[in-house]
C-alpha cells in the first residue's frame, strides 16, 4: 500500500492511498476537493 498526503488549495490535508499490488485500481482519496 502506498500513502500519498497532498495539500489542497484551502490548505486540507488529503491522504490519498495505492493498493499496488492489484494490477488496475482507481487512486482513492478523501477530502472535500482536490486541487489540481
């Protein structure tokens, strides 16, 4: 599993986690927005 911690715009702290050992899985997050 791999964690991933991003800052958004509004300064939140957004965890989003990997499962690298499935071969296609959609990066989950949760948070209220993402910025780009």
């Amino acid at each position: 599993m791999i964690q991933i911690d991003l800052k958004n715009k509004n300064n939140q702290v957004v965890i989003g986690k990997i499962d690298h050992e499935k071969k296609e899985t959609a990066f989950s997050a949760n948070g209220e927005e993402i910025a780009v």
